[in-house]
C-alpha cells in the first residue's frame, strides 16, 4: 500500500532553540489532532538531528529526515556527513536532488544516483525531487524534462532498491514563490511520473510508490492537492517552520 507522507524541509532555518520548540508543537499538534494514518517526517538542518529525533521518538506517526547525504562512505571528505553517521543518530529519510542542490551545489544526476545508492545501503528511504524550471514548463517540455531526471538517476537502481525510494515532484517554479501547481497540472504530472517508473521498475513497486506534491503548498491548497489520484502527500518548505500550518496541512488528508 502507499504510505500518505507529509515531510517538512526546514531548509537552513531555525536557531536550536526554535528548532526545538518547533518541534515540540508539532509532536504535540499531531498527537492531540491527527487522525488516520499519515507518516509526517520533519527534515531539520544537520546540528539538531539528534535532539529533534529524541524529541519525537515517542510518536510513532513521526519520523526524522536529513536535507542531504554524502555520496562516499566514509573518509577524507571535510563537511561532509554519511549515510552511516545518519542512520546512527536516529535518521530514516534523507531528501536527494533537492532542486536547491541541484542549482547551488551542481549535484548532477549520477551524483544523486551515488546518493540514492549510499542511502539505500543503509536501509533508508530516499525522498528523490524532481521538477522543471519555468522555461521548460514555457516550452511545453515539462514531463521530458521530468522523465529525463527520473530516468538518469533512477533507473540503474534494482527493483529491490527502488523499493525503498520516495518521489517528490517540486516543480522549481512553485517552489518559494506562492504560485502553486493547480492541483491538474500535479495529477498529471503525478501519473506520468508513476507510468515512467512502471517502465523502470515492476508495475507494482510504481503503483506503491508515494509521489509527493512540493512547491508553495499549504493549509488552503494541500486538501485539494492531496485529494488527486497519484499526489500522496507532500514535502512542504515554508509552511512546515510553522507548526500550525504544517499541522493544518497534515490534516488535509
Ligand atoms: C521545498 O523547497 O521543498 C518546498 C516545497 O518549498 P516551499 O513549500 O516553500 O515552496
């Protein structure tokens, strides 16, 4: 079965103390309101890892992720941090190929590939973003441009480890901007997504696969974007630093 997925990217926000109280509110939040069966992650920046996970260790619903991993195992990488060191510390999630990576930091796709590939090593679930610019969206060359990216790091992972991955579509141009995919254009680029993993992987690990909705979504919009067929949650930006509204859009469901 698909799991319905909310995960919150913190991004580089939040002093530990805020990142504390944060979430300490949305452990709270979703133990008191949160009905049903919605796995909610919280991916904090690096340093407060291993608080945050203690802090939510007590709630089952609710799960740690990290923004980022090492491709390397181990070794003479300065600021770099594994899979491994990961997983040590209470992590189950790591987001690869943000689009932030991918244009600040040029992680290209057989980067992410080495990534899927170092997460899934240590039994972690990848969340793998994808996701056009404005211009190809423009140019009518979205679901290429979004298959290209599927199939460049994805497609060289077994069937046993895809398994383990997570998709997220973020097209770049909703991202942080308050203009939100309508709730078609995510369906539709949602099933394509799902058809171009059927032809990577067995048609019942795509059909299993959540696909999550990201790019300006919040308490307004996410009911309405997580009610259509292929959209199974959501990795949520700007609105997951506050605890209300992150709340709100886990209830959309
Ligand atoms: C994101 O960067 O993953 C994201 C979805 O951001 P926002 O919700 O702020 O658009």
């Amino acid at each position: 079965m698909r799991k319905r997925i909310v995960a919150g990217n913190w991004k580089m926000n939040k002093t530990y103390e805020e990142a504390l109280s944060l979430v300490s509110e949305i452990d709270n939040m979703v133990k008191d309101e949160v009905n049903g069966d919605v796995t909610v992650i919280v991916a904090p920046p690096f340093p407060y890892l291993q608080s945050v996970g203690k802090l939510t260790q007590g709630n089952d619903r609710m799960f740690l992720a990290a923004q980022n991993v090492s491709e390397h195992e181990s070794g003479a990488f300065t600021g770099e941090v594994s899979a491994a060191m990961l997983k040590s510390v209470g992590v189950e999630y790591i987001i690869i190929g943000h689009s932030e990576r991918r244009m600040y930091h040029h992680e290209d796709a057989q980067t992410l590939y080495k990534k899927l590939k170092a997460a899934i090593a240590q039994g972690m679930t990848p969340i793998f973003c994808c996701g056009e610019p404005l211009e190809e969206r423009d140019a009518d060359r979205h679901f290429d441009y979004v298959g290209k990216q599927l199939h460049d790091s994805l497609s060289y992972l077994s069937n046993e480890e895809f398994d383990q991955v997570v998709v997220a579509y973020e097209p770049i141009w909703a991202i942080g901007t308050g203009r939100t995919a309508s709730s078609q254009q995510a369906q539709e680029m949602h099933a394509y997504i799902r058809e171009q993993l059927s032809r990577m992987f067995d048609a019942e690990a795509a059909f299993n696969t959540s696909i999550l909705y990201g790019g300006s979504c919040n308490p307004g919009n996410a009911r309405e974007l997580f009610s259509q067929e292929d959209v199974d949650g959501g990795l949520i930006g700007g609105a997951s630093l506050k605890s209300r509204d992150f709340t709100d859009i886990i209830k959309s469901f």
